[in-house]
C-alpha cells in the first residue's frame, strides 16, 4: 500500500472507533452504570496519557537530538490553549451539572456532545503530526503511527459510547444518539489532515507541534476524564483500567513501533 494509503487508513481508524463506539446505543440499556462509566473514563486516561508520553513527546525529544526545549515549549503551549478554551467553552462537568452559571442553562446533552468534541481535537492533532512525521521520516515509523490510531480509537470507543447513550436517555431515538455520537468524532480526520498539511509546510516546527498535541491531551486528562472517573462509583476498579489503558497503548507503541 502507498503512503497515502496508509495515512488516510490512519487517519480514518479514531473516527471508526467513535462511531463503533456510538453504535452501543442499538445494543445497550439506556444509562451505562457509575461504576462502568467511571472505569471506561479511567482506560481512556491511560491510553491517552501513554499515548502523550510514548508517541508524543519522547519523538519530539528524539527529532531534536535530545534537547526538551521545543518538547517544553509545545507541551506548555498546548496546555495554556486547552486552557484558554476551558474558560469560554463549556465541557464534561459544566455537562454533568457540577459547575454554575451560563453554561449551566444550556441543554446537558448538547454540552456533552461538545465537550467530547473539543477533546477529539487535540486527539486528532495527535493523529496528524505522527503521521506527518511518518511521512518526513522523523523518527517515526509507520507501525508507531498505526499503533497511535489504534490506541486513540480504543479510546474514542467508550467515548462514542458516553455521547450515544445518555442523549438517548435523555429522550431521543437511537438513530439521532448513534448520528451525534458519530459526528462528534467527525473533527479528529478532519484536524489530522490540516495538521499534517502544516506539518508538511513547516518540518521544523514538527517537534513542537507534536509536544503541543500531547500538551493538549494531558490537560484533557487532568481537567475532565480523570476527576469524572474517580468521582463516579467505582471504588478501585478506575485506577486499574488506567493502568490497563496506559499498558496496552505502550504496548502498542514500543512493540509496534
């Protein structure tokens, strides 16, 4: 298969996880319980952070012989965005009616839907510059790269499922949860490929724009996926999934790549 091939497949394999993911609301009941929510949001975390480290960040080091300034940079960069965005756009605990105020008066289910949007960015930011650095033969083999869009997909699974079901729970029909669902991970080719058409016009910000990615993703982590997976019911059973979701993406990573 050509290169072109091969990054198109990659690029597709998130979005096909999110709308496999979707697709539980034909098969499940309606609400997915605390406990099992709280443990798919804590395997999420852990292939997303060892997805940050192990295909992110330790590349950007390695494309700059060493050196963690520009991996500092774009790490840091990536964190005040993600931040920036939290102040005016509402996420995960504005949608589970934890916090107060403007956001609180907009439908839950529309929240939640955009919120899972917003993280499938830097998600498909992620896909892009490992397939960008594929391509400029960066240190980055195309297993590696493979094995990111599998870990990411894996991820976007129970995520496609946390969008689908409570919108049906909330009253609408499986077809109208499963469509949103789906089109919540619609953005993750489409900023895959703008990234990558960046990342091919500037090669030397490559390192700085995988950093930036992972960056991102952490904030991600810490301000969303990890406090709604330690706040649910399910006492041990989020710290071993995260354990679990970090092992099998670095497995994925270094075994493949």
């Amino acid at each position: 298969m050509n290169e072109l091939g091969i990054i198109s497949i990659g690029l597709l394999i998130p979005f096909l996880g999110t709308t496999l993911g979707s697709a539980c609301v034909f098969f499940m009941r309606d609400k997915i319980k605390a406990s099992i929510e709280s443990s798919l949001l804590g395997f999420a975390s852990g292939i997303m952070m060892s997805a940050s480290v192990f295909s992110l960040l330790l590349p950007a080091i390695e494309m700059r012989e060493g050196s963690p300034f520009a991996a500092t940079a774009g790490f840091m960069a990536g964190i005040g965005f993600l931040l920036l965005m939290d102040r005016v756009i509402p996420h995960l605990h504005s949608a589970t009616g934890r916090e107060e105020g403007l956001h609180a008066r907009l439908k839950r289910t529309t929240m939640l839907v955009f919120a899972v949007t917003l993280h499938n960015i830097p998600e498909g930011m992620a896909v892009g510059v490992v397939f960008a650095g594929m391509s400029s033969g960066d240190a980055i083999s195309v297993a590696s790269a493979l094995a990111l869009s599998i870990g990411i997909a894996l991820q976007n699974f129970p995520e496609g499922a946390i969008v689908s079901l409570p919108l049906k729970s909330s009253g609408g029909s499986k077809l109208r949860a499963f469509a949103l669902g789906t089109l919540s991970g619609a953005v993750e080719p489409v900023f895959a490929a703008l990234t990558i058409l960046i990342a091919g016009e500037a090669a030397a910000i490559l390192p700085f724009i995988l950093s930036f990615a992972a960056g991102a993703m952490v904030y991600v982590i810490v301000e969303e996926l990890l406090p709604e997976s330690s706040g649910g019911k399910g006492g041990d059973a989020p710290v071993i999934a995260f354990a679990l979701g970090f092992a099998l993406m670095m497995t994925l990573d270094c075994a493949l790549g």
